[in-house]
C-alpha cells in the first residue's frame, strides 16, 4: 500500500465522527432535549454508532498486521521496546486530554449535576491512568473512551506475543512464521468470538476483542499471504456459529469491516489519486482521529455544562450545542494532534505531560475544595 489507504481513512473518519455523536447521545443532557422531538435519531447515535468501535477494533488488526509484515525478526527486548513506544505514543495524546477533561469537570460541577460528571479524582485513580490499568482496578475512568486506549495497549502486546510464537514455532517446522501468525491469529479470533466475547465480565481485557481484533489482522494476511478456500470458509462457519451463540450487531460490523478490507479492490487500499476537498476533509479528519477520539468528551462537557445553563429546554439551541461539540472536537483534537501526539514521543516527554496531569488533578481538587 502506497500513500495514505483511502478506505482505511474513509473508516477511521466516519468512526471517529459517530463515536463523538455517540457520545453526545449517550450522555446528554442536550441529547435529552433533542430525543423528544428527534427519538429515532438519539436511539439511533445511543444504539448504533457505538458499532464504530468494531471498525477501529478491525482497522487496528489490520494497520498492526501491516506494520509487522515489514519485521525480520522479534528478541524479547525488542519487542518491548516497541510496547513502550506504542505506549507512548497512545498515552501522551490521553495524558493531556485527561488533563483538560479533570478541570472542566471541577470547573462546571457547581452548577451541572449530572451522572456524565466522574468524581473528583484519587491520587490511586489518577496513577492507574498513567498505567492504562484503570479497569482492571475497577476504577471509574475519568473520561469516556479511556478503556479503548488500554484496550488498543493489551492487543498490540497481543500481537508482538503471537509474533515472537509464531516465530519460536516456524523455527520448530517447516511453515513459515506468517503461516504460523495466520493460525494462532484464527485460533484467537475462534475463542474469542464464540466463547470469551460472549462474556461482558472479560471486557476489560484484550481476549474480549480477540475477535475483532483478529478478524482484521486475518483480513491482512487474506491480502498478505492468501486465504485458502476452507479457510475461507471456516471463517464464515466460525462467524455463523457465533451469530447463533450470540447475535449482536457488532459481531457483523466486525465481518462486515473485515470482509471489505480482505476483499476490496487493491485501489480502494491506495492513496486517492484526486485530491478534491472532499478527500482532503476525510484525510484530515482520520489523520487526527486519535487525538479527537480521547479529547472530545471534555469538549462536550463544557458545551453541555453551558447550552443547558443557558438554554434548559429549548429546542434548537440544544440541537446547536451537539453540532458545535462535534466542531470543537475537532478543532481541538486537530490543537491535540499539532502540539502532542505528531511530536516525536519520549520518556522526557512522557514525564512533562505525566507531570501535568498530576498537577490538574491537584488544581481540581483545590476546585472542588473550594466550591465547598
């Protein structure tokens, strides 16, 4: 692939957009206002949009296949070292979200009570954070979203795991190592998708999203390597059998992602050859997804905390307030992208903003103290 991958950008585009609708949906209040006149649509953004977090569980699978593809060889050192950078690279972007998201809390509690709000911070809670073990703690996470960031963390490491066996395993046979990665990835994604992500108490765990997860890095090595026809077709044997133990919506997001990144036309995985305003938004928009994706909840707090404040009940004014959120997210995860997650990571980095976390969460509580 060559350039920019059109289709990945298109879905990572759309899916950071509904995520951030979603959002709105799901917390309100604004949406509350806006659900009697417009119900089928709240529902909808409640219900279905939240379906995007299968296509960036999907297009994951498939970016990690993509990249470790290109690898030789993986020594356990440096499989860490790529783990650090992977967590560097994702946990800089939500330290300075996290940042933001603990003071605007603080600074519109007074006057918005509402269930969106997390409780002030602990020093434990806040650690946790830093760590990505927020849910495996059973700790309230102090932004929305912020499990999918431990969540893409644990299935990476996943990845370099299968990468470092299959290896260990080629050496042992006469397959090679991708052949290796492509069974231990459809053994994954079989348990993980007819018994363990049946079970909501493993959701703070990686062998949850196996499937999905899976399910894109198979599509790769569709691409990569080949699928043979049984393969093929245990894949689909393997998606039926799931369907029947637990049908849900995400399960045929997921196949659906999948199948069209294994099958689509090579072009459609190629950088776009016009460069029309239309494909430079969605470029532009996929390109800061991530950044977007762990700031927007403390953007949508504060326009909640105000439109509400000022216009309770009032229709339009409300319906205003979600698409302005949505804009300001975007505008202020593109200030994201620019300033923290497109600058070269580091420990030294990683230490500032660690720094400043800390230190917001000391301002709010000195906010929270303060407001009695």
């Amino acid at each position: 692939m060559s350039g920019r991958a059109w289709l990945l950008d298109v879905l990572k585009a759309v899916g950071c957009v509904l995520i951030v609708l979603h959002h709105l949906a799901f917390y309100g209040p604004m949406s509350d206002v806006v659900m009697q006149v417009f119900p089928g649509l709240i529902e909808w953004l409640y219900d279905r949009a939240r379906l995007a977090v299968q296509m960036f569980l999907v297009c994951g699978g498939f970016l990690t296949a993509a990249s470790m593809s290109k690898m030789q060889g993986l020594t356990v050192q440096s499989g860490l070292v790529l783990l650090w950078r992977r967590y560097l690279r994702l946990v800089l972007p939500l330290l300075a979200a996290l940042s933001g998201a603990v003071l605007v809390s603080e600074i519109v509690r007074p006057g918005f009570d509402h269930p969106s709000l997390s409780a002030l911070p602990s020093w434990s809670q806040a650690w946790a954070h830093v760590a990505l073990w927020q849910h495996l703690l059973n700790m309230e996470a102090l932004s929305a979203g912020v499990w999918y960031v431990a969540m893409d963390f644990q299935l990476y490491a996943t990845a370099l795991v299968v990468f470092y066996g299959a290896q260990r395993l080629a050496a042992r046979s006469v397959a090679e190592p991708a052949v290796w990665r492509q069974r231990l990835w459809f053994l994954l994604t079989a348990g993980s998708l007819l018994w363990w992500s049946g079970n909501e108490s493993l959701d703070d765990y990686a062998v949850y999203f196996w499937g999905s997860y899976g399910l894109g890095f198979l599509a790769f090595k569709s691409r990569d390597i080949g699928f043979s026809r049984k393969t093929w077709a245990l894949v689909i044997l393997m998606g039926m059998l799931s369907w029947l133990l637990d049908p849900q919506w995400r399960l045929v997001t997921a196949l659906s992602v999948a199948a069209l990144l294994a099958r689509a036309p090579q072009t459609w995985l190629q950088a776009p050859r016009m460069h029309t305003r239309w494909v430079r938004a969605v470029q532009w928009v996929s390109q800061r997804s991530y950044s977007i994706f762990v700031v927007h909840f403390a953007v949508s707090l504060a326009v909640n905390a105000m439109v509400t404040h000022v216009w309770p009940e009032q229709l339009w004014p409300n319906g205003l307030g979600m698409l302005a959120s949505l804009g300001l997210s975007l505008c202020a995860g593109a200030a994201l992208y620019k300033w923290v997650e497109q600058a070269q990571p580091s420990l030294q980095r990683w230490a500032v903003w660690v720094a400043v976390f800390m230190a917001s969460v000391t301002l709010a509580m000195k906010i929270n103290g303060l407001a009695g």
